[in-house]
C-alpha cells in the first residue's frame, strides 16, 4: 500500500549530516560538540520509530529526490526491511555518542571533532542505505559509508592505522566499483530501471533474461557489497581494528558491516527474489558457501588471545546468519535471518563497550590478562556474559531467538548439512566465549596483580554497555517488535 511523499524520510537521513555539520563548527565546545551529535541521534531515532506504524500496516513511504534518466531516480523509501536496520542503528547511534565521549575523553585521544564528524557522517551514509528505493540511491550512500569512515579507522595517524585504513578502502571501494557497479550498469539495461520490487518474491529482473547471467549478476553483489565480510574479501575487517574501540562498535554493531548485509539481502530479496532464486537453485548453494565463514572465522576466533581480534572473527562468522537466514529461502529462515541483524547489534555493541571499558580502566587488551577482573568489574563482564550468550544463541537474549528461527529454517529446507553447521558453529562459538567469563569470575589474577587495584570504568561507558545487554535480554523475551518486522518481509 502506497502513502503520499513522505518528508520524514528526507529528514531521518539528513539529520546526522546535520549534525556533523553543528559538530564541526561547535570544535571549541566539547559539550556542544557531543550533544549536538546525540540530538541528532535522538532526531533520527524518533522520525524512524515514528514510521514504524504505518510500516507495520503494510504501507511503503516514499520520498523522491530527483529522476536522471527514466527509471533512474534518486529516491528513498521506508518498508520493513528498512526499519529494521534503521531502527537498530539510529537508536544506537544516540548510545554509541554518549559512550564514546567517556572512552575519548578518558584516554585524552586526539582530533575529537574529526572523530565525531566522521561518526555522524558515517551514519547519514548508513541511513541512506537503510532507505535506499533502488540500487542507484543504495550503492551511492554504500560508498559515502566507505569513504567517511576511512578517517575513524586510521583516526591514531600512525603506520599501523594507515595500513588498516588502506586495506579497509581499497577492498571496500575495489569491490563496490569492480563488481557491484557493472552489475548495476547491466541490470539497468536488462530492465530500463533501478528500483527495488515491491515484494520479495518476483524480484525486479525480466523473466526474459537468461538464467546464467542473473547466476553472474548475483554472484557480483554477494561478493562486490564486500562490507558483509563473507569470505575471502573480509581480510579489512580485522585490520581495521586498529582504530578507537568506539570505531570498532560502529564497524561491526551499528553501520558498517550492517550496511554490507543490509545491501546483500536487499538485493537479494528485492532484486533477484525468492522465486527466481528458488527456480535457478540460488537458495542452498548461497547458504553452504557462506556456511564456510561462520564456521572458519569461528574458528580462528578461537586462536585470538587479543580480545578485539576475537570479537572480530567473531562478527564475520556472525554476519553470514543474516545472509544463510535469508538463502534459505523459506520464510522462518528469513525472518531469522533479517532479525539477526538487530539482535546482533545490540550484542554486539555490548561486547565492543566491554573491550573498551576494560582497556580505559586497566590497559589490558589480552584475554590471558583479564583473569580475576570480574570481581573488580562486575558490571561490565556480567554484560560481556549477556552479549556472549546471545552471541551463543542460548535463552534468554535475542541471539536465541535468531538462532531458533534459523534452525527451523533449516528443518523446512529439509537441509540436514545446514542444520550441522548451526550446530557447529553454536558450539564454536560457546568455545570462544565462556572462557573469558569464566576466567573473569572464577580464576585467579596473573601472578603479581592485585584485581583491588582496578574499578568500573566512567559511568559515560558503563550505563551504555548495561543498558545495551539489558536491551538484549528484553529482545529475547519480547522479540515481537523486530520479528514483527522481519515477517512483514514476506506479508
């Protein structure tokens, strides 16, 4: 159902372009400066909350920019598919705001303007995506994402962050610009235009092009959106974890790789669709190949002793539930899938903030030093336990609930191999994380280290990482807001 141009649209994505803006002139006033950026935060959260009714209604918002060419529009549109990340992101954008002014502050780091501009400006990027009508306006905002946090990945100016910030551009824009947009190019000549289907079945491409080249156009933007981290283009993603640990829950929680599998399902689903992907056998092979990254990256995971290296293997064998959800192509799986994005977002930020809070208050960064600091940190690894369990998929945080709807997924695909690697994985992935509560708690500190020496970090970065694992412990026990969402996909 169509509603009239909606001019919450345009504003929802230029509010944190405006905020950046207020960011960079108020650079005298710290204050100003991060209260500026969580106002607008709080703007974008609540024009996008304020459209959820109407999305759950089964309406489409759209708001036209301007037209190119026929069938080549700038334009925006607001469905559930859209709220879901969008939603998810504004909201912890406002938190990630608050916390990073207690993280920056606190190591008395440097260009905190550059930083909080970037941030704002990534996010503008981000919510462009989210609101993308067509691949045109989403691959336009993918590399504005690209390009504005480029600055925050190399933000420490030394060679190591150079080099991470190097490897981050040249495989994000090398993908974007070698494989998604000839893909794009073709597409449009296939079928005069850019836009996104209204339903996910049919897809947008004519019935008349020919099966082997739409097999050729999809591979392009499974592997070409490479901010998905699927195997073998996610080398960046650990590279980039050079940067501030703020910067590292933005990348891996609230916009940068959820932008890469926000992009790969929407094109997936809006694009292609379920039924041409189910007629030329899409579907299964899509899952089983992103199946070797959950169950790879899982794995090396379990090597890393430095504790954000760990978290970031972990987020590229996370990420591909959203993508093996949506190839299976069955509507649990789906819906699976699609929520994961949320539920991981908010586990995921969780874990990000309990690295950075240990590292501000203790200096530590390997997990082998970490022993004995949950009695002196009890809030902050009590919600790293949180985070892990939904990270698990274990009751009652919303990574279960992902991971419940995965698996029945699997069982209506009657895909046995599928069903093993969620199994596996779930193993994996309990592997990795127990360990570091359990020594946190329960064994003894390093030799000579008195746990009694170190306390809670700033309640700036404390009260965000609480709240956040207390938000996904609630998504676990009522998940019905993004699931709600997630199985209006397919309505």
């Amino acid at each position: 159902m169509e509603s009239p141009p909606d001019p919450r649209l345009l504003l929802a994505v230029l509010a944190p372009l405006a905020g950046a803006l207020v960011v960079m002139a108020s650079r005298r006033h710290p204050n100003l400066r991060e209260g500026s950026s969580f106002l607008a935060a709080a703007a974008v959260c609540g024009l996008t909350v304020a459209m959820v009714p109407e999305v759950r209604d089964g309406r489409t918002l759209r708001w036209t920019l301007f037209e190119l060419l026929p069938g080549l529009r700038f334009a925006l549109r607001a469905d559930a598919l859209s709220m879901i990340f969008a939603v998810a992101a504004s909201f912890l954008w406002g938190l990630t705001v608050f916390y990073s002014a207690g993280y920056m502050r606190g190591l008395a780091e440097r260009a905190q303007t550059r930083f909080n501009a970037c941030f704002a400006l990534t996010l503008f990027g981000a919510m462009g995506c989210a609101f993308a009508d067509n691949l045109l306006t989403l691959y336009l905002f993918y590399e504005i994402v690209s390009i504005c946090s480029y600055p925050l990945v190399a933000h420490h100016q030394d060679e190591e962050g150079y080099e991470g910030g190097r490897k981050y551009l040249v495989y994000l824009t090398a993908t974007a610009k070698g494989l998604v947009l000839p893909a794009i190019i073709l597409i449009y000549v296939l079928s005069g235009t850019l836009d996104f289907a209204d339903s996910p079945r049919a897809g947008m491409l004519p019935a008349t092009v020919h099966g082997g080249l739409v097999t050729v156009l999809y591979v392009c933007c499974l592997l070409g959106f490479a901010k998905n981290a699927v195997m073998p283009l996610h080398h960046w993603l650990p590279g980039a974890m050079v940067a501030p640990t703020p910067v590292s829950a933005l990348l891996h929680a609230v916009a940068v790789v959820k932008v890469g599998v926000f992009a790969t399902v929407r094109v997936m689903l809006y694009v292609f669709g379920v039924e041409r992907m189910h007629a030329l056998n899409l579907g299964l092979p899509t899952a089983y190949f992103v199946s070797f990254t959950i169950l790879a990256a899982s794995v090396v995971a379990l090597g890393k002793n430095n504790l954000k290296a760990r978290l970031a293997y972990s987020t590229v064998s996370q990420l591909s539930y959203v993508i093996l959800g949506v190839a299976l192509l069955t509507p649990a799986g789906i819906a699976g899938g699609l929520v994961h994005i949320a539920h991981h977002a908010f586990a995921k930020i969780t874990l990000f903030f309990c690295a950075g809070a240990i590292y501000v208050a203790t200096r530590k960064q390997d997990i082998s030093d970490m022993s004995g600091l949950g009695r002196a940190m009890p809030l902050t690894f009590g919600a790293f336990g949180l985070a892990s369990l939904s990270m698990i998929g274990a009751p009652p945080v919303g990574g279960f609930v992902s991971k419940w709807y995965l698996l029945l997924g699997a069982l209506d695909a009657r895909s046995v191999g599928i069903l093993a690697v969620l199994l596996a994985s779930t193993l994996l992935n309990a592997a990795y994380f127990a360990p570091v509560v359990y020594h946190a708690f329960f064994s003894p500190p390093p030799a000579g280290q008195r746990t009694v020496l170190f306390k809670e970090a700033s309640p700036a970065m404390v009260v965000p990482l609480t709240l956040t694992a207390v938000i996904s412990v609630g998504l676990g026990l009522y998940p019905e807001f993004f699931m709600g969402l997630a199985r209006s996909v397919l309505r």
